[in-house]
C-alpha cells in the first residue's frame, strides 16, 4: 500500500474569493509589491503558499518593500534567482 501525504494543494486566484476579500488582497499586494507574476499558488493546513515569478534581476528587497512586508502579516518567505515563495 502507497500512502501519499499532502501538504498543500494547488489552488488558483479565484479559489481565493473576490477581489476584497483578505487572502486575494494580500495575494494581490505581493503580487504588486515584487512586479512579478503568479507562478503558483498552493493551500495547506498551514495556510497559503504564494509563488511569484519575478523580472530578473529583483532578487534585492529595498526597505520600502521591507515595509510593506512586515504590514502583511506573512509567515516567512523564500527567493531563488527568478521566484519568490511567500507563505501566509
């Protein structure tokens, strides 16, 4: 027998509910904040996991950005070369 745990599963945009509700507008902020794009978006038990696939080049974050960071409530956050992992 093969057991498959998982943690998360892939969810979309609209999964997340209107334009105002609190999770699409955080999503929406990050989103916004780094000029990237949606890469993937994953739900688990421990709340969200936003993957956001930025220009190249952006793996610096400037104190502004820092700022608004801190006000969004994320749980942590992870950059490689082209994304950034966001969980909330």
């Amino acid at each position: 027998m093969k057991v498959i745990i998982r943690e998360a599963s892939e969810i979309t945009m609209d999964d997340l509910g209107q334009a105002g509700s609190s999770k699409r507008s955080t999503a929406d902020k990050i989103i916004r904040l780094f000029q990237g794009k949606l890469d993937s978006l994953w739900e688990g038990i421990n709340g969200l996991i936003l993957v956001v696939k930025v220009p190249t080049g952006k793996t610096r974050l400037t104190i502004d950005q820092i700022k608004k960071l801190s006000k969004l409530n994320i749980r942590w956050m992870e950059q490689k070369k082209d994304t950034i992992a966001i969980g909330f």
